[in-house]
C-alpha cells in the first residue's frame, strides 16, 4: 500500500476516470458551482477570490489516499487514475508525502 498525502489546505487528491477529459471538465464545473469565487457569503478573503472556495473543494475531496501496490505497481482500476487538484488559480509550490507499507 502507499499513502498519498498532500501538505497544503487548498489542494486535494482524488482517483477518478481520466479516459475521457470530459470527466475533468465536468469535474470543475461542479465544484465551481458548489463553491463559487466571489461569493459575498464568504469571510476569509484576505488572501483572494479563489481562497475560501479553495479550502472548501480540498475537504470535500480531502488531503490524502491511499493505494494498493502489487508487483511494484500502482493497482488502480482499468480507467482510473490520481488526480492532484490545485484549486488556487496561482498556488504555488505545494509537497507531497508519499509513505510506502509493504
């Protein structure tokens, strides 16, 4: 097994399909309209529009996963993959952990 971990709060991991992109995009969208930017019903906007929507997607999806290996491979389902997702327009530098149990 391997555990993915993310050390930030506005970004998330998630396994979904990536055969086809429309997936991705669909993806956005609902989480755009779940958590909009600019909404005047947030108060922590001291560092942007796309902050609170942020911190908001990042718990929905959460922070980390964790994977079955076999053979030295990843055993992901046939269309699945692991999505990092950077909800802020600019984030930055963000690390990973990535912690092997064999």
């Amino acid at each position: 097994m391997i555990n993915i971990f993310v050390k930030h709060t506005s970004a998330g991991l998630m396994i979904n399909e990536n055969a086809d992109p429309d997936v991705h995009t669909d993806l956005n969208t609902l989480l755009d309209r779940v958590a909009p930017e600019n909404d005047p019903f947030y108060t922590h906007t001291l560092e942007g529009p796309d902050d609170m929507p942020a911190h908001f997607k990042s718990a929905i999806l959460g922070h980390s996963l964790t994977v079955p290996v076999s053979r030295g491979r990843l055993n992901l389902g046939t269309w699945q993959s692991i999505y990092f997702c950077e909800f802020r327009t600019r984030g930055g530098n963000r690390r990973l952990v990535l912690t092997l149990y064999y």
